[in-house]
C-alpha cells in the first residue's frame, strides 16, 4: 500500500469520525434543545362542539301507591294496613309483575296530636301509618289495568307513575358516537375552509344536559281532587317519549 492510499484510508476515518462527532452532539444538545424550544411555541388547535339525540320511548313504568290507616290503637291499624298492603301485592303478582319489582319504600306510624282549650295542653288523639310500595311494571300495556285494579284492593293512595327507560346505557353510547361523528365532521369542514389539516386530539370532553322530569300523574288519594274511585273505566296512560342527549366537545391540534 503506498503513501496516497494510506493517506486517503486515513482521511475517510477521520472524515467518518468528525461526522460521528457531529451527530453525537447533535443528539445530545442541539435535538433537546430544538425539542424545547417547539415546546414553548404554542400548539395550534381548533375546538369544536356538537350534539347526539336519540328519541326512545320509555319501556318500564313505576307506579308508587300507599295505603294510609287511622285510628286510637296502634295495633288495630296495623294489622288492617298489612293486611291490605299483603292484598296489592298479592295482586300485582296475579299480573305477572315479580317480587324482584315490588319494594317497600316507607313504613311510617305517627301520632296524632290535638289541643286541649280547657287544660292547654296537648294529647294523643289516635295514629296514622302509612306504608309506601314502590312497583316497576315492564308491560306498559298492564299500567292503566294496574292502577284501577290497585284501587279495588284497599290502596286508598296512588302518589305517582313514571315513565322511564329501563338501561339506557345503550342509548347514551348511540348518542355518544353520534356525536363524536358530528364534531369529527365539523373539525374537517372547518379546516378545509381555513387551509389547515387536522393532527392529532388533544383534548375531548362529554356532558349530559340536565335530564328533564318524567312525565308523572298528581297524587291520587281516596275522596277530594285527584282521586281515584274503583271503576270500570280504564285511565288513558301516556308514555310518551324520552330524548336522550350527549354533548362532546373535542380539541384537534392544526397544522
């Protein structure tokens, strides 16, 4: 090997060395700092909103009845409620409603108090119980048959019905992705018109609007305005509708 070629072998070292050097301090200075100083330029995003809707008809109904008891003897009218409350449940399973679905929401005996002008003082004058059931009926058809029947076994207080969607967990996902979908959409068309292009999410958020009240009946009671007396005629139910929202806003980075 002659002195060119060892000269030329030993310039493509060093050649290959000094550009080993430059790409190790590249990487150990100038990439972290080229990194920070992007970190400190603020990030270009867009931020959109949208909505899903879904409208879905309630598929359950609740139906809360009590049977209100009065007298002097606290037993006597104990046994009397009981025994006309064990009378409705024995008729909502006649109906094919299960035990799963009926539940004891309130067992309440208070006294009754009065004044007495002559000795000014106050005296127990008798007790009132009231025992609360709680029914969840998932044939809707049966609602309006229910609640005549109930007034026909001693329930001498329905206080309200309810209608409801029984998991609408599955309806909130439709929404939900709907609504993704929706401000997916609204993100692209925005960034097409603005020369931009979408990059990667950098932030997303979902709530629920406030749930408006199920349609219900007023408290129903034995004597006075909304009562219910035992009848052949059937009352018209209305289930109605639920809709069901889910709104999401999303942060997209810009580029």
């Amino acid at each position: 090997m002659n002195n060119n070629d060892v000269r030329l072998k030993n310039l493509t070292i060093v050649a290959f060395l000094i550009f080993l050097s430059i790409v190790i301090i590249y990487s150990l200075f100038f990439g972290p700092i080229k990194k920070f100083s992007d970190s400190l330029m603020p990030v270009r995003t867009i931020t959109v909103s949208a909505d899903g809707k879904v409208v879905v008809s309630p598929d359950i109904a609740k139906i809360s009845f009590a049977v209100v008891s009065e007298g002097v003897d606290p037993k006597t009218i104990s046994q009397e409620n009981i025994k006309n409350i064990n009378t409705a449940i024995d008729y909502l399973k006649t109906k094919g409603i299960e035990e799963k679905d009926i539940k004891t929401t309130q067992y309440n005996l208070s006294p009754k108090y009065e004044y007495d002008e002559k000795t000014r003082k106050t005296f127990i004058s008798g007790y009132t119980l009231t025992q609360n059931v709680l029914v969840k009926i998932r044939d809707l058809n049966k609602v309006a048959e229910v609640i005549s029947g109930l007034t026909e076994v001693g329930i001498n207080r329905i206080d309200s019905i309810s209608f409801e969607i029984d998991e609408p967990e599955k309806y909130f996902a439709e929404a939900r992705n709907q609504a993704f979908e929706k401000a997916k959409k609204k993100a692209e068309e925005m960034a097409l018109k603005n020369s931009v292009k979408l990059g990667k999410v950098i932030n997303f958020s979902e709530w629920e609007p406030t749930t408006r009240p199920y349609d219900s009946l007023r408290t129903f009671g034995m004597g006075g305005e909304g009562s219910v007396a035992a009848s052949s005629v059937l009352p018209k139910i209305q289930p109605g509708s639920e809709e069901i929202t889910i709104n999401v806003n999303i942060t997209y980075e810009i580029k």
